[in-house]
C-alpha cells in the first residue's frame, strides 16, 4: 500500500459509501486484492504505533498523504492559519478556549466532536453551520496543531500532533523556498508532463504566481513538450529531464475495463481529463436532481488508455450491489457484448470490495 500511496501522492477522503467509500475504492483500483481494513492499520490506528504511512489533511480536498510528505506541508498549515476568519470561523472560540480543548484531549486521548457538549443554539442552525466547539477543533486540525488520530465509521478522532506524526517528520525544518521546489517536482514527477495550471492544481499548495516563477527557476532542467489533446489540438507543456526514458519504458495499457471512482486521481483534474481524453465529466452529487445530467453517483470507465462509458451504479454490504441503473457510451464507441462481458466482470470484482 506505501507503493501506492507514493505512486499517486494523495488519496482523497469522502464520507459517502457508495458501493465503497472512495478512499477504498481508489487503492482497490489499483491492487483488487485490497480490502478495506487494510487502510485502518496503515494510517488510523486505534493505538498509536508508528511508523504511521499515512497521515490526513486537506489538499485540494480532505486526503491521505504519505507520511513522508508532512515536512513540506508546514506551508500549508500556515496557508490555513491566514485565510481560516470568514464563514464558519467567524464563530471560532478565542485562544483561551481552544488551550482548554487541547488540554482535555491531552488528559483524555483522542476525542470526536461529539464528546464535547454543545450549549443548545438560541435559534436553529443552517445546515452546514457548526458548533464552536466543533470549529475549534477543524481549525486546529487545519492549522497542524491537531491531527486525526483514527476515525470510527467515518468520524474523526482528534489528537495532539505530536502523539500522531513521528518526530522525524514533525521536527523536520524545512525552508518555504525548498518546499514549493519539492512539492513543484513532486507533482510534475507524478503527472508526467504538465502546464503551470496541472502543476498548480495538483497539490493546490502553491500559488499560481510560485509555480511560474519555479518554472522559470527550473526551465534549464525541464524538457519542453507539445502534447496533443483528444481533439488534436496541441499544447505546450513541460516534463522532467528524464521524460524520453520514461516515455521508452512504458508498457501498453491492459485491454481490462476499470469502474473509476469519482473521486479518482486519474479525473480529478477536470480540465486535463477533457483535453487528454475528450471525457468531460461532472460529479454531480451537490448538484440539485432536476439539473443532473448523467446521475447522483456516476463512475467514469476506463478501457486501456480510452474513457469509454460512465455507468451509474449503487449498494453496499447490507444492501447488495444492485444491477447498472444506467449507462452512457462515449461517442465513437461501440459497445459489444465482448465489452458488455468485461464490464459484467469488473462490476463483479468491484462487489466483492464492497463485500
């Protein structure tokens, strides 16, 4: 799992379980002998025992990082501490009160929001509003002083840091300058080839303004591209030294059909997907029913190097995994019963995840 993790730099957390919940379903992508309490051991033990792999915060979303990338996330705590005043922090308790919380889950262990008793509000909530208590602890966890210690079900055990993450990566001092080059190289050696936006967007760590002038620092030891879109159209882009090696090693992509999850590391990057793959996709789970225009929960589907089809499929565990309510073929494709079979077997394998 530390391979895999490595291989994408993040994993993304979501609370909805549909089929399986993303996190999940993104490492079984990847090795489909995974099952899901093989992340519980690897980044949210009960008992803190380090090494830990993984630990979470906040990306372009809530996310598993590997543990090696917590010395270059120093910038990003900071990055919350200056913008974390509007909205629900408006409400945040003073500095008084959140020593008191860290006090009690040092006396304590790790604790939810829910072991903290909430004064009744005088008039009701809107629904995303939350209690003081609760922002307490998400701005501290924002800001690096808390961590997430486990999580039962899907809620979040709050601890302090220094009993979550090991003190070689805690201590680790490392400069603002060498973290943007870290986290610049980082990503382009992940994506492969990319423009300052894919840069940019990858890690959502750095400005748009730090990553040209990276680009301009590094411009000697980068490899000027031009990559050809799905539509024929060509862009200018930048790779890494080694790109025409890397290019030479690759092997072609299995004819296998693959179930995406939405939340996937491969169509996160909604702008990159549309011009390599001509696949525009949408997660329309905020999306009101009556404007959707594939579904609440659609996977995107993958055929060797090709988008081929979005199905829209459910259950779970107590439920059962309930036949494709629907399916959408890409343009230009033909959907065989050979190809009707692969996928057959795919949704099959996906079920046995799911248990």
């Amino acid at each position: 799992m530390a391979d895999i993790f490595d291989a994408l730099g993040y994993v993304q957390l979501d609370s909805i379980r549909n089929v399986s919940r993303a996190h999940h379903h993104i490492l079984w992508s990847r090795d489909q002998s995974y099952r899901e309490p093989a992340l519980h051991g690897f980044a949210h033990e009960d008992e803190i025992c380090p090494p830990r792999g993984a630990f979470e915060h906040f990306s372009h979303d809530a996310c598993l990082l590997p543990m090696a990338t917590y010395p270059m996330w120093t910038r990003r705590f900071a990055q919350f501490r200056e913008k974390l005043t509007h909205g629900w922090y408006k409400s945040l308790p003073d500095a008084a009160a959140r020593a008191a919380i860290k006090a009690r889950i040092a006396r304590e262990g790790p604790l939810c929001s829910a072991d903290f008793t909430h004064a009744r509000p005088a008039e009701p909530r809107a629904m995303w509003d939350r209690p003081p208590t609760k922002v307490a602890l998400d701005y501290m966890w924002y800001c690096g002083e808390l961590s997430t210690a486990y999580r039962k079900g899907f809620q979040k055990y709050y601890d302090l840091t220094d009993r979550v993450i090991p003190a070689e990566f805690r201590e680790a001092e490392i400069d603002d300058a060498a973290q943007i080059d870290w986290l610049c190289h980082s990503a382009l050696d992940r994506l492969g080839f990319a423009n300052v936006g894919e840069l940019k967007r990858f890690w959502d760590a750095c400005t748009t303004q730090e990553v040209r002038a990276w680009v301009a620092q590094n411009e000697a030891s980068l490899v000027q591209v031009e990559v050809e879109g799905a539509d024929g159209t060509i862009r200018h882009a930048f790779a890494a030294a080694n790109i025409e090696v890397r290019l030479a090693a690759l092997r072609a992509p299995t004819s296998r059909l693959r179930v995406l999850n939405p939340f996937d590391p491969a169509v996160r990057d909604r702008k990159r997907l549309s011009f390599l793959f001509g696949f525009d996709y949408v997660n329309e789970i905020f999306v009101p029913k009556a404007k959707r225009r594939w579904g609440y929960y659609v996977y995107p589907v993958l055929e060797g190097d090709r988008m081929i089809a979005r199905i829209d499929l459910s259950g779970g565990p107590k439920t059962g995994l309930r036949p494709i309510q629907q399916s959408w073929v890409e343009p230009g494709v033909r959907w065989s019963a050979r190809r009707q079979d692969r996928l057959e077997a795919e949704v099959a394998r996906f079920s046995r995840l799911a248990g």
